[in-house]
C-alpha cells in the first residue's frame, strides 16, 4: 500500500514525511519520537503511519489479469 498524501480524517499533509520515518525506523529510532519529531501530533494521522504495510514490491510481482 501506499501511503496516502493527506490524512483521510483531517486532511492534513503526510504523504512527504513517510519516507523520512521509514528510514528513522528503519535505524532503530522509536516510532512514537520519530513522529512527534515529524509534527504527527493527532491520532487520526498517526494511525496511517502506523498501520501502514509497505506491500507495494510484493504486489508488484504479480501480473494483471
């Protein structure tokens, strides 16, 4: 999946900070620092990121009907 640009309850921009906090994680940082770092403070933000699963090379292996 892909994360969405704008956060589907209010609205606000988060699609440009997903990188940057897959890449923090990624280092062994705790996500809840990583997002207030970022400026992630509403829970209905937050829940995209964390409930995020990056599938999109597994999907991409399989051919279109």
């Amino acid at each position: 999946m892909i994360i969405p640009v704008r956060c589907f309850s209010c609205g606000k921009p988060i699609g440009h900070l997903w990188e940057e906090y897959k890449r923090r994680v990624a280092d062994g940082e705790d996500k809840k620092k990583v997002l207030e770092e970022l400026g992630v403070e509403r829970y209905c933000c937050r829940k995209q990121f964390l409930g995020q699963a990056d599938t999109i090379e597994l999907v991409s292996n399989f051919k279109k009907a």
